[in-house]
C-alpha cells in the first residue's frame, strides 16, 4: 500500500497531499454492485484515515466524477434517442465530462488552495442524479 510509504514522509515534512479518484456511483447506487461497493468503501477511508493525518498538514480527499468521455467506451457510443433519454434522466448538465475538467479538480485537491478539504468527496458530475 503506497500511502503507508509516503504518508509517513509526508506527515514527517508536514505538508502533503493524498487524492483518490472516486465515483459519482456509490451516491447514486447504481452501475455494478462490486465497483460501486469498492468506491463507497474507498470514500469511507478517506474519511476516516483524513481524521488521522490532517493534523500533521497531509490532506486526504478524493475526487467522485460522473460520466467522462471515453473514446470507445460505452456513454460515448451513444447516439440519437438512446443519448437524449440517458442526457435528461441522468446528467442535468446535458453532456459528459471532459476528463481536463476532472484533472482541474484534482490539481485544485492538490495544491495549497486545498488546505480545508481534509476527507472531502468532492462530487464532479454534472449533477447527475
């Protein structure tokens, strides 16, 4: 496990930054029942391992993205209907994330700027529901 390796070296500087990559799918609860259980799982570590090291300045947080354009994968194969029907029931915003919007939270999670966000879960998901 990395973060026994380096949250060590980090609380001992006193500065540092350990950031997930989450899913919007534990919160919706829906998708496959493994992978959203792991992520929900994942989310209640960085909870509870944040309490332990925030007071050394090492800030645990993670980052829940929705939908990410995929060249190949499935939501960016969808077309006509089938792409509307999935827009409006699931994703307010209308289209699936660009994974720069995505890198853009985490370099956020990663800099000092983020001091306060100690087991934070920040959602980016275009609002999905």
């Amino acid at each position: 496990d990395l973060n026994r390796v380096l949250v060590p070296k980090m609380q001992g500087r006193g500065w540092g930054r350990v950031i997930f990559i989450s899913s919007s799918a534990p919160r919706l609860k829906i998708g496959y029942a493994p992978y959203c259980s792991a992520k929900g799982a994942l989310d209640a570590y960085v909870g509870n391992v944040s309490k332990e090291i925030s007071k050394d300045g090492v800030i645990m947080s993670a980052v829940a993205p929705g939908n990410v354009y995929t060249e190949g994968r499935y939501f960016s194969t969808l077309k006509g209907r089938e792409k509307r029907d999935f827009l409006s029931n699931y994703l307010p915003i209308g289209r699936l994330a660009h994974a720069i919007e995505i890198a853009k939270v985490v370099g956020f999670l990663a800099s000092e700027d983020a001091s306060y966000m100690a087991g934070s879960i920040v959602q980016a998901d275009g609002g999905a529901r």
